[in-house]
C-alpha cells in the first residue's frame, strides 16, 4: 500500500473537539480517492498531513513504508521535494518566475528535474506557447495547468489536490480536471483530491466522506 493513514487524530489547541477523530484509509499506486466534507469536516488538515505539511497528534501516517512520526522537519520537506507533490485552490505559482521556471521550480529543489519530462508537461498541459510568460499575464485555467505541472515536474508517488478547480469555471475547471487525470495514470501516481463537489468526486475511482473529523 502507498500511503497508509492508521487512526490519525489531530486537535487544534484551544479547540473543543479535534478536527480529526481516528481517520484511517489507504491508497495504493495508481488509485485516485475523492476525498468529500462539509467545510470544517477536516478535509484539507487530513491532505496537509498526509504531505507532511503539519504534526498530528495520535496514530501514524506511512507512505511506502515511511513512517511519518520518524521525520523531523529536513525529512519532512524531502518528502514534499519527491515522492509527494501538493496542488492548492489558491494556485501558489511564484510571480517572479516565468512559466517554464515555475514548471521546473520544485524538481530543481529535489533534484529531479528532467528537462524533457518538463516539455512533455508543457505540451500535454498546452502551456508550450506561455513558456516565456509570467503567472499575472495568465488565465485562472492556466495558472492552474502550471501548478499542476509543476506539482507532477517531481514524477510524484502521491498526489495531493486541495479543491484544484475550486477557483475555476465549471467548464474550465472540467477541462483542468481531465488533464490533471491524464496525467496522474500517465505517470501511475496515486491523487487524493479534496472537493466538495459530488460531479468531482464522481470523476474519481472512489470516495470517502468526513463529517465531524471522522469517516462515516
């Protein structure tokens, strides 16, 4: 199994309840898994911590065997430079960076950059014209295409998307979710997506849902 999340909990300090109550799941390579939720269910904690991205309190989280309570904060980022790579709502592209420089930013960071793998992206995402463009000058659409590519540039195991199309068009957003798919079995990554759309999580091989922190 890929990613392995056993009992996890998290509390919030200060907070009544934790946002997360024993969640457990699994996802293997090559599976994709909508994960669904009412706002403040715990949806994005849960993908923040499966990218090693905050602590949690109890249970454990693995990925290819990794146990996540070993690392301290160097491991925690090599996990986040190669085999996970994270997709936000917000698209998180560098504004200084032309296209092509966004694309290869992270690989660079991880070591992984593959120049050919990068215009095989560009091309696949129809960014090959923009290359030399900055994120300002770009559509809503294509700021995500470069943060996906940009997220896949590392040849990830796990693929993490938080609301990828939330900022998006319904049509836009279809289209951008197509491609991320593609890609995603293209590269036989595994995706866990957090949508609140049921149209969304249809799209995917599977779903849970999380209501009060926990899966029901």
């Amino acid at each position: 199994m890929l990613l392995e999340i056993d009992n996890v909990s998290k509390r919030y300090p200060g907070a009544e309840r934790p946002v997360l109550d024993a969640v457990s799941l699994a996802l293997d390579a090559g599976e994709t898994l909508a994960l669904t939720g009412e706002s403040g269910s715990g949806k994005s904690t849960l993908l923040h911590l499966a990218g090693a991205l905050d602590h949690f309190e109890t249970g454990e989280i693995r990925l290819d065997g990794l146990a996540y309570s070993t690392l301290n904060d160097a491991g925690r980022a090599m996990v986040r430079r190669g085999p996970v790579a994270l997709v936000f709502q917000q698209f998180n592209l560098i504004p200084s960076l032309t296209v092509a420089q966004n694309l290869a930013f992270h690989a660079r960071l991880g070591g992984r950059h593959d120049p050919a793998w990068v215009s095989h992206l560009a091309t696949r995402l129809g960014l090959d014209t923009l290359l030399s463009r900055y994120p300002e000058t770009l559509s809503g659409g294509q700021q995500q295409r470069v943060a996906i590519g940009r997220a896949l540039a590392l040849r990830p195991r796990l693929l993490l998307a938080d609301e990828p199309t939330g900022n998006l068009d319904e049509t836009t957003g279809d289209a951008v979710l197509a491609l991320m798919l593609d890609l995603v079995a293209e590269t036989g990554a595994a995706l866990l997506l957090v949508t609140h759309s049921d149209r969304i999580a249809a799209s995917l091989g599977r779903r849970v849902h999380l209501t009060n922190g926990a899966i029901r």
